[in-house]
C-alpha cells in the first residue's frame, strides 16, 4: 500500500513538473513572438521619431514616486475631453516628444476625473494646493533626493539600429561569458539577436524611467517656484486669474453645448486630510523640494571687515517683505545692482586685474566676491588693497587717451565696495561635495544678494562699463542677457534636443498653472538644433528679482547627470533653466564669439596664391554687440596667452610657424609677448549657418570650417577662426572689423591696466 501511495504521489508530481514545464515552454514561446514583434513593430525601426513610451508599457494606473518601482504614464488624461479641447483651442505644444507630464497629474486625474470641475472651480491657490495635496496623499515621504542618481546611461544611439551597431562587439563579448560560450562558431545567432534585444529593451526602459523621474522632479520645482514663491507677485496673480477666468467661460462652453450637468468640485477623503496653508506649509514644501539647502543666508563680509549674516542693504527706498518661508524671504531682501565674482583661491591675481580694470572704468557698483572653498585671509587683503588703495600710477598709455575718458577721472578712481561672500553654510553638509568645481559658479548666481546683477568670470575682460550692460536694450527687454560661444564643429545627438524638449512645460502644466510652453524660439536656439558648444558663460547679465525662481534650479540640474551629461561645464544651464519654465525672456547677443588680436599674414595655397580667407588666432573668445557692432569683451585675461605660466616656452618657440608676427627669436622675447596685453587690432566674426553647413568642403584650398585649434601652441588655448569657408556655391562669409585708433588707444591703455603694464 505503502508503495502504491509513492507512486500516486509520483505522478502527481510528474503531473505538476509537466505542466510548469509546458507553462514555461509557453511563456517563452509566447513571450518572445510578441517581442519579436515588438522589436519588429515601428517603434524600434524609426528611433528617435518614436522615442517615447512603448504601448505596451501604459498598463498602470498608479504612480509611485521612487525610481526602483517606476510604474509608466497613463495617458488616458490627455485625451480626456476638457483637456484635448482645451488644448485644440488655445495650445500650440511644439514639444514634438512622446506624451510627457508629471506622474502627480494622473493621481489628481484619478481623484477627479471630471477635471471640468477642476478648470471651472478651483482657482490658482487651490489648484497648487490640490497639486501638493496630491503628493502628500500618495507618499507622506514624497521628497526630492539630490543624491538620486538618475544616469544618462548613453545618450548617443537612442535609435535601436544605431544602438546596435555601436554595441555588437561589447554584446557579443557579453552573451559569450553570460553562457560560458568559448568557440565563436558556436554562437547561436537567433539567440545572440534576442539577448541584444534584450539589453536594448532594459537600457530603454532605465532611459525612460530616469527622464520620467527629472520630470516629475523638474514639474514639482516650477509649480512649488510659481506657486508659494512667486505666489504674491502681482503679475502672476493677474495673469493666473485671467486663466481661471478663461477657464470658468470654457467649462461654461462646453456645458451649454453638451447640455452636461455642472460638474461639482469634490475633495477626496485623502485630500481634506492634508491641510496645506501656504504660509506656514511653504516651509515644508521648500525642505522637500529644496534639501540641499541649510535655510540659512550666506556670510557677508564687507571689506571693513564687518559680517553680517542676512543680506546688505544697497538701496533705501524697497521695504523688506519678512513674511513666509525662507525662500520668499531671500527673494524679497534682493536689492540693488551689482557685479558678482567667483573666485577660489588661485584666481586672485586675476580678480586683482579684474578689480583694477573695474576701477578704470569708474565702476561704482558694490562687488560681491562669492567663494565656497577656502578664501585665504592674505587673498582678501590683495583683493581689498586692489580695491581701495590711491592709484597714481597710470601706464603711460593713459596720456594718450585722456581725452577720450570722463571728467571724472580727474578726481582718481573710485574705491570699490567689495563683499566676501561665503556660501559654504547655505548648503546641507551632505551634499557639500556636490558643488566643487563648476557649481561655485551656480551658488555665486543663486546666492549673491543683488536684484539685478552682472556675473563675471575671475578672467573675463569687459571692455565697457559695468552700466554699459544694464542699459544693454536686449537685457532690459526680459532681465536676462547671454553671449553665444565659439561655432566649434561639435554636434549634439538628436537625443539631447529631445530630452530638453521633454522638460520643457507640458500641456498639463500651460492648462493647470500657466506654464507657458516653447515656441519656434526655443526650438531655434543653436544648442536645439545640434551644436554642442552654445552658451559662452563668461558674462552673464540677470535680473535676479524676476528669474530668482527660474535660478533656484540651476543647482538641481548640476545635481543630474541627464543635465550636466549635456552641458560643458556649467555654460549650458543658464539658458536650460529658462526653457524648463517655458519661459522664453531671455536674449542672446546674436553674433557668435570671435577671435580678436590681429590678422594673420595671408596663408599661401597650394596653387601659390594667397587665400581669400582670413584668419586670427587667438587664446581669446570675444564678444562683439550685435546693436552697436562693437567688442564689448572677451575671456581668458588680458595677457595674449593666459596660460603664460603653463607653457613650456621651448616648444612654443620651435612650433610658432607664422602665427606670430614677427616671429619670436628667444624664450625670452616669446615670454614678455605671452604675458603682455593682447593689442587689438582686427575681430573676426567666423561665419555660422546651421549644424548641417558648419564643413564646406571645396578644391580651391580655402578653409572648409570656421574655427580650428592650434594644438601646440599655448597650452591647446590658441584657437584661430576664419572670415569665410567654403568656395563658389557654398561659400559663406563672416565678419571682419577693424578697429579705429581711439578705441584701439583705449584698449591698450585698459590692458596695460587689467597686466600692470607702466
Ligand atoms: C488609465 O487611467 C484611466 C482613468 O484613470 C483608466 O480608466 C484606465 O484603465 C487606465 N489605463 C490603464 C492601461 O491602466
Ligand atoms: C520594460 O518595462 C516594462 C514595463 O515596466 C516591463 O514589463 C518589461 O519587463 C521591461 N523590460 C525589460 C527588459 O526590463
Ligand atoms: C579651510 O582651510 C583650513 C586650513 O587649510 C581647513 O582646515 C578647512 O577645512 C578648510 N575649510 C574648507 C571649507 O575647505
């Protein structure tokens, strides 16, 4: 009996193992036609025209908020009736991306899937509080973590054929250890096909649920910025009452012709139970969304010596607003003009010329000196002699040009109201490491305390008075004013475009809470249309007052690899910041940088005959006005190589050709000429078409591009640019300028201040 009951229970599991068998055996046959025919379907095949969520991955309806249990968008709100015909009616989304908006929106949409009752009844304030209620309701935790990774795992092959054949060997190598495959030939080509495909569809997803993550964040960022910052701004109020207003009439609409009932308004159980009162929940808000931050003001120390710890006062007339959170009050103690340097301890000799060259100019704006890391007490006193010693001395190139400067200067040069700005405090210990390097220059943006502001690099050369900039009609048009860099060809993937196009405010955001969103503006900006190199960050002039919310972000992107993967530096951002709040008001100076110096002699073609081309070479990316035509500044110091001390001379001089003119004999000539003042005499605007016209190629043997490095001369600094490329049909000319003498006097005379020439 005993033995008839094992066998019963043998085949009973027989049974059971056959059928897990034969399930398996389905689930893979299954599985894999139907990813074979998603890997065949459209999607893979056309790439980035399809970059987006695949159908198959909207089958959720809840959205979590931490990256490991990312769940896809449902798009279902999209095409919910107020929404598509709303946005028929009075949105252009240009975005051109996949369906793209934040995860929270599809929890209001589930507690309130008649969002009539939402456009029609809840005003702006309700409305940010219903988007935060939300949060709160779904995750009590709900927070923004600045030490999530969220990787750019590759930005290149977005594209499943492309992606592909970047990666076949990598793969390859991959599938023969994951199956212990020693002998190429016994590779199974079938099954190789199916494990790349594999890995396409795993690194897809990961793309697709980081970038979902930043949109949330970024979504989250801009409503809380507008809402309870920005909150008590009058244009803002008038502005998002005309939406509700509009709105009201539209629901009204579409009621009369679908002879609907009036949809009611009703808060979920979960919603009444978070209680968000803006002024005092402001300051909850601003440490989830916000935590790097300390809540505390940076120290500022005035040159005297005196600290204080909440920002100067530099104009008498504006009271200050002490009401709410941390941030609104930082946004309301903002005042006055002012000029703003970063600087660690090894660039105080330029910010010693720089606050000479300041004083040539009359500058009578406070200077506030932002620093993270260490400022030596000896860098402080260097600066604060440069700035408030008498000046006697002039260079002898001054007697030429006295005529030419202000009356004033008979009264000796203004001392200069220097402030030491240590923002090391502002930012939460554990994150502290997080701004070394470039992030200085964001806390000197985010942190210095003026309403209105020109930020410079500790090597940047302005040829113009500070005030030059602020009466700069572009800057007063929308209170932001940016330089375009060298036309380098070096490109962006289409994917970066892509990206920047998805951040950007979505249809949900413009409805909701009046996000404008991008135009042909933005889709036009170089950097959007594939140039790698856009933004020359050396200058920048900002009304802080009016962009502080759209500021408050340039940290958070630093903090995210999808960002700082796609920026050199941090020269991309400024401009990145704006677009993510739709906000399109700030203006680029049209001109591209240029080379300034002097012409080169002629380069001889291989016919014997001289180029129609011409050329200057030079360390200095500069900057001409594109309403006066004039230059108006340029980077890398004033000596004609600002790596003059990282140069080894020998082989400068064996490797000169003809680019100096006349040729330099010794080390010690080539020397004094490095550390001299660059003399201009001639600018270069090389031309710029468009991504796709940056080589032109001809057989006359006249440059085919408009900028070329110099790779042994000036520690790799040395970069010449060309005033036209191309021959014939393809040919296109830039600009050249050539100085008159008065302003070629005056600038000899301003370099010979910023070297300390006699
Ligand atoms: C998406 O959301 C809508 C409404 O909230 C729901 O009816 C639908 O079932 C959801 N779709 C999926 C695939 O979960
Ligand atoms: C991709 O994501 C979908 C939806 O979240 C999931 O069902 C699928 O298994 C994922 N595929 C891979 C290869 O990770
Ligand atoms: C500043 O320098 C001192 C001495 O070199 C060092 O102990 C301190 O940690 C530094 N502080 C910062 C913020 O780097």
């Amino acid at each position: 009996m005993a033995i008839k009951y094992k066998s019963g229970r043998f085949f009973t599991c027989a049974g059971i193992l056959c059928w897990i068998i034969s399930l398996n055996l389905y689930i893979y046959f299954y599985h894999y036609d139907k990813f074979d025919s998603v890997i065949n379907n459209k999607h893979y095949q056309n790439g980035l025209e399809d970059y987006g969520a695949v159908n198959s991955f909207e089958n959720e309806n809840k959205i979590s908020h931490r990256i490991d249990d990312y769940i896809p968008l449902n798009t279902s709100i999209l095409k919910s009736d107020p929404v598509l015909l709303y946005q028929s009616e009075y949105l252009e989304d240009n975005r051109n991306v996949r369906p793209s908006f934040s995860s929270n929106y599809q929890n209001i949409y589930n507690n309130h899937p008649d969002l009539k009752s939402v456009m029609g009844q809840l005003d702006f304030n309700q409305r940010c509080n219903l988007y935060f209620q939300n949060l709160y309701s779904f995750d009590h935790n709900w927070a923004i973590n600045p030490n999530e990774r969220l990787p750019l795992i590759d930005k290149n092959d977005f594209d499943y054929t492309k992606w592909r054949a970047s990666k076949t060997k990598d793969l390859k190598e991959a599938f023969k250890e994951k199956y212990s495959i020693e002998n190429e030939n016994d590779i199974k080509y079938r099954d190789l096909d199916r494990f790349i495909r594999s890995q396409y569809d795993k690194f897809w997803n990961q793309t697709l649920k980081v970038e979902q993550k930043a949109s949330d964040m970024l979504s989250h960022l801009r409503i809380f910025n507008k809402c309870y910052i920005y909150g008590d701004d009058v244009k803002v109020k008038s502005d998002t009452k005309k939406l509700f207003n509009k709105q009201i009439q539209y629901v009204k609409s579409l009621r009369t012709i679908n002879k609907g009932q009036e949809s009611r308004f009703r808060y979920t159980k979960d919603e009444i139970a978070v209680k968000i009162n803006p002024l005092e929940e402001c300051s909850d808000l601003e440490h989830r969304l916000y935590p790097w931050l300390s809540f505390h003001f940076p120290i500022f120390e005035k040159w005297t010596g005196d600290i204080q710890m909440s920002p100067p006062r530099f104009t008498k007339s504006k009271p200050i607003n002490e009401k709410g959170c941390f941030l609104n009050k930082f946004k309301n103690s903002l005042n006055g003009k002012g000029i703003v340097l970063t600087v660690g301890t090894k660039h105080v000799d330029d910010t010693v010329n720089l606050i000479k060259l300041l004083r040539a100019h009359l500058n009578t704006y406070p200077i506030q000196i932002v620093y993270y890391d260490n400022l030596s007490a000896a860098s402080k006193r260097k600066i604060v002699q440069a700035a408030r010693e008498n000046v006697k001395d002039f260079p002898s190139s001054f007697q030429k040009v006295k005529h030419l400067l202000p009356q004033k200067y008979d009264y000796g040069l203004p001392q200069q109201d220097i402030w030491f700005v240590n923002v090391f405090n502002v930012v939460q210990e554990q994150y502290r490491d997080k701004f070394l390097g470039f992030g200085n220059k964001l806390l000197a943006t985010v942190f210095n305390s003026f309403e209105e502001f020109i930020l410079l690099d500790a090597d940047s050369v302005i040829l113009k008075p500070p005030t030059w900039f602020f009466e700069n009609n572009k800057y007063k048009s929308g209170g932001a004013l940016f330089y375009k860099d060298r036309t380098t060809p070096e490109f962006r993937p289409n994917s970066d475009s892509y990206f920047f196009r998805k951040m950007t405010p979505s249809v949900l955001d413009s409805i909701f809470f009046d996000f404008p969103m991008i135009t042909s503006k933005t889709l036009e900006l170089e950097a959007m249309t594939g140039m790698y190199h856009f933004m020359e960050s050396g200058v920048v002039v900002l009304n802080k007052a009016k962009h502080f919310d759209k500021l408050l972000l340039l940290p958070q992107l630093n903090f995210m690899d999808l960002f700082k993967g796609r920026s050199h530096g941090e020269k991309e951002l400024f401009w990145l910041v704006f677009i993510i709040n739709g906000n399109e008001q700030f203006e680029f100076n049209k001109y591209n940088a240029a080379a300034a110096g002097q012409l080169q002699k002629p380069v001889i073609k291989k016919n014997g005959k001289e180029r129609l081309a011409q050329e200057i070479c030079s360390a200095h990316p500069a900057h001409v006005d594109d309403e006066t035509n004039e230059l108006i500044w340029f980077n890398s110091g004033f000596h004609l190589c600002g790596q003059h001390n990282k140069v080894k001379y020998e082989d400068d001089l064996k490797n000169q050709d003809n680019r100096y003119d006349p040729p330099l004999d010794t080390e010690k000539d080539l020397k004094t000429f490095y550390y001299e003042p660059l003399r201009l005499k001639h600018v270069i605007i090389p031309p710029f078409k468009n991504k796709e016209e940056t080589f032109c190629d001809n057989k006359e043997d006249e440059p085919t591009r408009a900028w070329f490095m110099v790779h042994n001369l000036c520690n790799s600094y040395l970069w010449c640019g060309v005033s036209q490329i191309g021959y014939g049909d393809n040919l296109q000319k830039g600009t050249i300028i050539e100085l008159d003498s008065e302003t070629r006097k005056l600038y000899d005379y301003l370099g010979d201040t910023w070297v300390g020439i006699e």
